[in-house]
C-alpha cells in the first residue's frame, strides 16, 4: 500500500548550479513529501549529489527557490544553521570525527548546535546507536570500525539530531560488498518507521522495494519520476530505458 502524503515538507523551483561553465543543476522542480521515501538515480555526473548538496546549502544554488516551512531559505534572512539541523546527511566516507569516540560523534552536534543539555545528547545518542545496532561500540574510535559500521554510526548521528528529513548522498558506494547489506537492512527499517528520506543511490533492488517515489536524473534535469512500478517496468524514456538495463545487468 503506498503511503499517502498530504504535507510537502521541501520543494524546490527553478533550481540551477554551475560550476564554472558548467552548469550542473537545470531548472529543477522538485519536492519531498513529509514521511516519504524518494530514491534519486542516474549516471555518474547528472547532478544527482549536488542536488541533494544544494538542498542541505553544502553548495550555493546560483537561481531559484528552496522552500521549507512556507520560507525560501535561500533568502539571506535565514539561520542557515538551523535549517542544516533539520536536514540530517549522510555522507558517502561517513565524516565521522576520528577524534572522538562513537558516543561523542552522536552527542557532539546535539550539544553544540541544538543546544541540548550533555545528559539529554548521551540519552538520545545511546537511543539512535541502539536503533543502528551499534551500542556495544560506543566507547571505539572510528579508526577501529568496519566500513559498515562507521556507516552505521553515521546514520545514528543523523538520526540524533531528530531531523524532518535524512538525505542520503550513495551510503553504500564506499563500502565492501558484503557491509553493503547490514547499512540498506538499516535505511529499509528507517523507512518503514516514517522517516522522510531523500536517497541518491545506485542500490537500483533498494529502490525498487524501498523508495514511495523514484527520480530519474540526466545531464542535469530530472527526466522523469514515478512509483518504482512506473520507472522500472514502464520508462518512459530510452535513456531511462538504457541506464536501467546497465544497472539491473549488473546485480
């Protein structure tokens, strides 16, 4: 049964980004719904990573909108700060603080951005890296975890800052094939929760059975999207059509 969304939690108009004369991002339209689950496909280069980078202002759009909460938070007004902390990413090489234990990793961003006083941060952090199943690791160094792991703790930090939304720049490009598994059983279980996710992925069998929406993007457009149904049994397009055969042949 597909969810059924009534509140658009961000929406994007006329979005563009270039780098040099490049331009890496065409008038996009686009929006997410609170409590869905939209997967972001395509080719290396369409602009798929810096969408989800503009949306969390790690890149500055050049034109249009972003619109959270009936405000555009492109205008120079807003704390972008703050709007960041609704916007939970993770990354794909998991920036974590090499620093710093697993527990602080989590706690450290509740202390100092949301304010949180430093029992409440632990309290919650231990929730997150419970839900992760990684609460016997708390007190390692990331330099002594598995790829799967770091991942893992990565998303628990995320998750501990209680956001609207988590956005997902490809979690498992940088992991061993066999850790690849453990992190998607992780975002399946978010998603069914009612987490809002924003996924860029290559994961196309995670997609398939996961995402409510997919979003097919090429040279810097979003050619089409769609139900999973849609996109992966009938594309309208070829190139939807050719870049779905290179990736299924793969699996």
């Amino acid at each position: 049964m597909p969810k059924s969304h009534s509140e658009t939690l961000i929406e994007i108009r006329h979005l563009s980004k270039s780098f040099g004369n490049h331009e890496v991002l065409k008038d996009i339209h686009f929006h997410v719904d609170r409590g869905e689950v939209v997967c972001i496909i395509g080719s290396s280069g369409s602009g798929k990573s810096t969408l989800l980078r503009c949306l969390n202002l790690l890149e500055r759009p050049d034109g249009g909108e972003i619109i959270y909460e009936g405000k555009n938070i492109l205008d120079a007004k807003m704390n972008v700060t703050a709007y960041r902390a609704k916007l939970g990413m993770v990354f794909q090489q998991f920036n974590l603080f090499n620093n710093l234990n697993v527990l602080d990793n989590c706690v450290v961003g509740q202390v100092q951005v949301l304010k949180r006083p430093k029992n409440q941060a632990v309290q919650t952090a231990e929730k997150y890296l419970s839900t992760v199943g990684m609460n016997q690791f708390m007190q390692a160094r990331p330099s002594q975890l598995s790829g799967g792991q770091k991942q893992r703790v990565a998303i628990a930090r995320g998750l501990s800052m209680e956001p609207d939304a988590l956005l997902f720049d490809e979690p498992t490009s940088a992991l061993d094939p066999e850790m690849v598994g453990e992190v998607l059983k992780i975002m399946k279980q978010l998603a069914e929760s009612g987490l809002t996710m924003l996924v860029v992925t290559h994961e196309m069998q995670f997609a398939r059975e996961v995402a409510d929406r997919v979003v097919f993007m090429d040279d810097g457009i979003i050619l089409e999207e769609g139900t999973p149904q849609e996109i992966f049994n009938q594309p309208k397009h070829e190139r939807t059509r050719n870049f779905l055969k290179r990736m299924l042949n793969q699996e």
